[in-house]
C-alpha cells in the first residue's frame, strides 16, 4: 500500500508542483512498443442510436 501511495506522489502530484517528472519508462521497454499512430476502424453504425430501439414500438405519439 506503502508503495502505491509512493508511486502516485512521484507520477500524479510531484510533476504538477515542481513541473518535473522523476520516474521515466526505461529505454528498453519504449522499444517494445511501437511509437507509430495506430488507426482504429470504426464498424458502421457506430454512431449514437445506433442498433435496436428496444420498447419503442406504439411510443411515438405523431405515429398515431
């Protein structure tokens, strides 16, 4: 628990007050990942109100 409360002082608040940021993601792991920008496709009617409208059958009322 201990070193939680540590590990969130040192990457959350001490950047925010001194600007600085004393714990860095070491070189080796960065190069396990790539840096390029990943393009996610989005499948189509993704959208809001997308899908079944689910109990909506007879509640229009200008479809009377």
């Amino acid at each position: 628990m201990i070193a939680g409360h540590v590990y969130y002082f040192l990457e959350d608040v001490y950047p925010r007050m001194t600007g600085r940021r004393p714990l860095k993601t070491p070189s080796f792991i960065k190069a396990l990942f790539a840096d390029d920008n990943v393009v996610v496709a989005q499948p189509p009617n993704a959208g809001i109100g997308a899908g079944a409208r689910f109990g909506a059958v007879g509640l229009d009322p200008q479809a009377q």
